[in-house]
C-alpha cells in the first residue's frame, strides 16, 4: 500500500502530532510521516518526532516569507502529499497557502466558524456555549477559515475553567485528526464548491464525533 506523505508543521508541545505519529505506527493506517517542521527550535514535539526518526526542520517564521521560501523545498525533496498543521501559531503567507490549496489541513480547538483565533476555548467559556469542541478544515488565506472536514464535540460544564475545557477538546482533537487525515489519504474527502463532500463514508458517523451515544466508543468502520 502506497501511503500518502504526510508533513506536519508545529510550534510548541506537539500533542496533535503525537496523535498522528501513533496512529501512522498502525501498518494499515494510509498515511506516514515524512517530515516534521517547527517554528520553535524549543518545541516540545519535535523530541516526539526525533524518537520516531522523523526528519526535522526547524524555520522560524519571523517573517512569511522566509518561512514559506525555506519550508517549500524541504517539502518538495521529502515529497510531501499533505501538509497538517499541528498546533502551528502563525498566519502563513498566501502564496504559500495557494500553493497547498486542498492538500493542506489545520486542527482547531473550536467548533468552526465560532471563535476563530486566539484562546478559543476562552471565547467559547465566555460566550456561555453549552457545547464546544474542535474542527478540522483545509486551509484557507483567513485564519481558521476554510472547508471543513469534521468536527468533534465535547459538553461544557457549569464549572469548567479554561484548562479543563481545554483538555477535554484535546481528547477528542487526537480522535479527530487522525480520522480526517486517514479519510484524506483514503481519497473519501473532496472539496466541491469550497466544501467537503464525502466519498463512500457512511453518514453520520465519519462527519461529526459527537456525545451521543457513540461517543468514546472505537469508530465505526468505514464503508466502501
Ligand atoms: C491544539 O489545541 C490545536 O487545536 C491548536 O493548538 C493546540 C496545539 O496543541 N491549533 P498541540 O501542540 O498539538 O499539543
């Protein structure tokens, strides 16, 4: 089986990317990961890629540019298919960001189009919303924009602080990337008229993880 490649792009702790890099250490998993790129020569996940023998980058993006001049023939040489952004904390330059137009994915911890940006689990606390979640989209020029491929929801608690809210999304963040990046490499994602359209997934299952009665449980399998 062809795998496709997969480059991810990170900032600091790198938990999204331990997700992924788990879930390619299953031989049926239609994905692996080729190269790991950081904006921080401190990031915390770069040492999860370094214990695979995951090629590292590190680019500092102090300038858009220079970042995307230096990233793309890193890219290129390590053949990348798809590039995820893995808690990765900058706007990128949108040249670079056409270039990787529908093979380039982000993960967000919101349910999108709410709360865009910075702390959003802090705007979904203040906005009083009785659920939250993350989003996982391909990406567009405006920041966490673009068609979305799927979402997971968690409860919000009365009591919840930013920290726990924070932490329950990042539950379901390592459930949810490694669902939509298998579904990419499957080919079962296209985007038709800036949205996602599915091929051969079963609906509801493979388009929302929700806490319904499913939840916490294996994900059902994928039909043809
Ligand atoms: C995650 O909450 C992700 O949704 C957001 O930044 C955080 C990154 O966490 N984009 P980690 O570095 O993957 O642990």
């Amino acid at each position: 089986m062809e795998r496709l490649r997969v480059g991810v792009l990170i900032s600091g702790r790198g938990s999204n990317l331990g997700a992924l890099i788990t879930a390619c250490a299953n031989e049926a998993y239609p994905a692996e990961i080729v190269l790991v790129i950081s904006s921080r020569a401190e990031a915390p996940g770069l040492a999860l890629a370094a214990a695979k023998e995951i090629p590292v980058a590190i680019i500092s993006h102090n300038d858009r540019r220079a970042f995307a001049t230096a990233a793309e023939p890193l890219l290129c040489e390590r053949r990348v298919e798809l590039v995820c952004l893995a808690g990765f904390m900058h706007v990128l330059d949108a040249n670079f960001v056409e270039a990787w137009l529908d093979r380039m994915v982000n993960i967000h911890p919101s349910l999108l189009p709410s709360f865009r940006g910075l702390h959003a689990q802090r705007q979904a606390l203040a906005a009083g919303v009785r659920f939250a979640g993350c989003t996982v989209h391909f990406v567009r020029p405006e920041l966490d924009c673009g068609p979305i491929i799927g979402q997971a929801v968690v409860p919000v608690y009365p009591d919840d602080d930013e920290e726990r809210l924070s932490a329950r999304i990042l539950g379901v963040e390592h459930r949810l990337y490694p669902l939509a990046v298998r579904l990419i490499a499957e080919g079962r994602v296209r985007v038709v008229a800036d949205r996602v359209e599915f091929v051969g997934v079963r609906v509801p299952d493979m388009i929302a993880l929700n806490p319904g009665e499913s939840f916490g449980e294996p994900l059902a399998s994928l039909e043809g």
